[in-house]
C-alpha cells in the first residue's frame, strides 16, 4: 500500500461552449508557465476534449501540494489521479 505522501491529485479546470478547446488549451500554457515558475514538476498536465462543446485542462499533482495550489490556482474540481 502506498503512503499518503505517494498520492497524487487531478486538478481540474472546465470549459464549455464553442472555444473550449482552444481556452483550455491556452490554460494548460499558463498552468505549465506558473508550475515552472515555481519550480514545481510540469510532467503531469494536459487537455481533455470530450466533445466540440466540453474540454478541460488539468494538473497533476502531489497530494500535499493540493492545499497552497488550490488557493492560488482555484481549480474547479479535483480527484485522486490513477494512472
């Protein structure tokens, strides 16, 4: 079994309408651009395009970092990430 410490965490941000892709695609940027600028693992982001109407952008992350990031990124939503 895996320590706490191991977990990781989805950090999801939703868009919808007929820009979502492009919007999330453009918020993975600035996600990647922040993560790096705070010296933190960029490994683990990317976009999903569920349908021309639905995308999201994400970042995975360690589950103790959840906390801070998600006063400074205010995410959506997030879940425990399963590869």
């Amino acid at each position: 079994m895996a320590d706490s410490i191991d977990k990781k965490v989805k950090l999801i941000w939703d868009f919808r309408g007929p820009a979502a892709a492009r919007t999330a695609e453009h918020h993975e940027k600035h996600l990647v651009e922040f993560m790096e600028a705070q010296g933190l693992n960029t490994e683990m982001t990317g976009c999903d395009h569920l349908n021309e109407m639905y995308s999201m952008a994400y970042l995975v992350v360690e589950e103790v970092e959840v906390e801070n990031l998600r006063k400074l990124l205010k995410p959506h939503r997030g879940q425990i990430f399963k590869p």
